[in-house]
C-alpha cells in the first residue's frame, strides 16, 4: 500500500492561514496600531488621520479582512434594514421596489422583501419581516384595516405606499388621485368622448378615490346620464371580465378608465382578440404609467405616478421616523400627471 506523503511545514501554515479567518487584531498588528484605532476606521468615525486610514484599508485588503456588520450591528441592538412588502404581481410594485434600493442603499440600510401569494397574506408577510428583525416598514399599496396598520405603527415604524391611511404612527405616501382622474376624464372629453366607463378597482389602493374622481369628473362635464361604473380590481383578469361584459352589450362605449394599467392590459387582450380596434374604435386610459405602459407594442396612455419619488419618500420617511419615534403621522401627496399615448384617439364619427 502506497503511503501519503506528509504534509510540508510551509502548506500546513498556507492550509492554516486560509482556514482561520483575518480579525481586526490581524489588520492592526499589520498596520502597526491599535485595535480600537482600526475599529474607529471601520466605523467611519473621526480619531485616525488620513493617512493611517487609507493604510488599514490596504492592510484589511491585503489580509482579506472585511468587518463583521452584522455582529457590529447586533450588539448595538439594530438590523439596519427596512422590510417591504409587495406583491410581485403588481408590476408598478416593481418599479418601486427598484427605487427603494436605490434610496436605502444610499442611507446606508439593507432592504429585505416579501411577497404576498395565495397562501400568505399581508399579515404574513409582516410577520415575516418583523421575525428578520426588519427595523421599519414599507408596504406597497396595503388592504388591511386601519386600525391593524396604526397597531402595527404603534410599535415598529410604518410606511404605506399608495393609499391614504388615517393612522396614529403611520406616514402614508401616494399621489391625488382625484387630480389624474380629472385629467384623464378632461383629456377624452377634449377628443370628443361622452360614453366614457370606468373599471373599478374594488378595495385596491386609491380605488375608492378614483371611483369618486372619475364620478365628479363626469357629473362636471353635464355626463353624468353616461356614468358606468364596470366591477374590477387591479389584475389582468378584471379587465378581461369587464371587456367581455363591455362586447356583449348592444354598443360598445367610446372610452374606457381602467382601474390601473394591468386592468388596461386585460381589457385591451380581450377588445382586439374580438376585432375591436385601439384607439380607433375605443379608447383605454390605464392608471399607473408602470414600465409596461412604455413598450411599444402598448404604447397605454395612462395617469403617472412617479415611483421614483414615491419609494424615495417612503424610505426618508421609514429613515427618520426610526431616529424619531415621537414624529406625528405624515400624509405625502405627489402630482399625478397623464401621459398621452397611442391607446387615446377620437371616438369614431
């Protein structure tokens, strides 16, 4: 039987050294300093010149060294990192959530996701959050009840984006609604259009909002006899149920306000599957101006809601209620602005 070689002095050290991992207490006896001099270094706190900065970082680059944050962290009793909950089937959802890193990044917080899904709820999803040690919260475009959200507010700092929330400890982020359905509701009036529907958005956020702009919109411009309010919510399948109500009625309206810009898109499948063409035989207005409202081939006139400045908002907001808990309850409200695409056109002579 072939006997294995022992194992040179030198690899046994190279094993050694690659197993054990570098500690601070290595980066400053390389540095030649002390260990609170290289712990103030890596804390980005005043107390070491330039100088000696720039050589801990080398010699930590060097070793490999990088500092445990999360120890760091835990001892001072903080996560650093907001928890957002969305629902990944919402696509406006995405365009926020990719905001939201951005801003969070440059605070210097984590973010950690959860999802809504058939089997999990928004309570769920919270408890989720909070159970990875989340600091505060976002939630992107919440159904639950007020009271739930302002208990929720009582204890962990509280965002919610996309809808109005009258609650004690909880600042709320989202656009006037009333302002992008008046403009909507103007601009298709401006072309010509009197049978103008609206796809309701059931007990999604801003729904109620809209419902009631998109009335008042009408009632104002002497249309209130052509008021038509079709049941829906904020999915693709809604749009098709109401575009298959809409095609089995003796007349097709001129126009239609989707309750969002899925809701736009399942309409739209549905309208040109039966030969109905857009915009020249009806027109659709969606809700949201999400990057799918921006391909070519959809080209959706829609209400913006600028998700930049939305998840900007809500991660300052989360931020500084987490440096104070005693700020009152703040409601911040955007413009909303339509974009006129190539899905708004005259109705038909």
């Amino acid at each position: 039987m072939l006997e294995q070689a022992p194992e040179s002095e030198p690899s046994k050290t190279r094993a050694s050294a690659r197993a054990k991992r570098p500690t601070m207490a290595d980066v400053a006896a390389r540095v030649g300093v002390s260990r609170a001099l290289v712990s103030l270094v890596f804390r980005n706190e005043p107390g070491a010149s330039k100088e000696t900065r720039d050589r801990v970082l080398r010699a930590a680059d060097e070793l490999g060294y990088r500092p445990d944050n999360a120890a760091r962290l835990l001892a001072r009793n903080r996560s650093m990192v907001l928890g957002v909950m969305i629902n990944i089937r919402n696509a406006f959802h995405a365009d926020l959530v990719e905001a939201i890193y951005a801003e969070a990044e440059r605070l210097g917080y984590e973010v950690l996701l959860s999802a809504l899904g058939p089997t999990r709820d928004e309570r769920k999803v919270v408890e989720a959050l909070l159970g990875h040690r989340c600091e505060a919260l976002i939630l992107l475009g919440p159904n639950a009840g007020t009271d739930y959200l302002a208990e929720l507010g009582a204890h962990t700092p509280t965002v919610v984006v996309g809808r109005r929330v009258p609650a004690s400890g909880v600042d709320t982020v989202h656009t006037a609604e009333n302002k992008g359905m008046r403009q909507a509701v103007d601009h298709l009036v401006g072309l010509g259009h009197r049978a103008i529907a609206h796809i309701d958005g059931g007990d999604g956020p801003g729904s109620a909002e809209r419902r009631r702009a998109y009335r008042t919109a009408m009632r104002d411009h002497g249309l209130q006899d052509e008021i038509r309010v079709l049941p829906g919510d904020h999915t693709e399948e809604s749009g098709e149920a109401a575009g298959e109500t809409l095609l089995g009625d003796a007349s097709l309206p001129t126009a239609v306000l989707a309750g969002n810009d899925r809701c736009a898109m399942g309409l739209m499948h549905v309208l040109s599957r039966a030969g109905v063409v857009i915009p020249k035989d009806i027109s659709v207005v969606g809700y949201d101006d999400s990057h799918i409202a921006h391909l070519s081939h959809i080209n959706l006139t829609t209400v913006r809601q600028d998700a930049e400045q939305m998840a900007t908002l809500a991660v300052r907001s989360a931020v500084e209620r987490l440096d104070d808990r005693r700020l009152p309850s703040r409601e911040l409200i955007l413009d909303a602005r339509l974009v006129v695409r190539g899905t708004t056109a005259p109705p038909r002579s």
